[in-house]
C-alpha cells in the first residue's frame, strides 16, 4: 500500500460535515458535547470558529 491509499483510508473512516449544512446556510450553529453548548461560526474570509 501506499501513502494515497493509506490517506484515502483513514478519510474513510472519520465522519465527514458540511459546515454550511450544519449551519443551515447561515453562519452560525450550536453544537452540544456532555451538556455543554459550542458555537461553530464561519467568517467572511470563510473560517471556522469553535468557541464555548
């Protein structure tokens, strides 16, 4: 095997999310962890931002 293969692999593997599906179009979505409340934010430059 080689590094592509073992890449594509572990790709596989890990859940994968559309930021802009998880905020519905917006900018903003809260996701809940162990009772605690995080919002994911996306800038105008087009990052992400995970705060408590």
């Amino acid at each position: 095997m080689n590094a592509l293969t073992d890449m594509s692999r572990l790709l596989d593997a890990v859940p994968l999310h559309d930021a802009l599906a998880l905020t519905e179009g917006g900018r903003e979505a809260r996701i809940v962890l162990n009772g605690m409340i995080y919002s994911l934010r996306i800038t105008r430059q087009g990052k992400l931002i995970l705060t408590k």
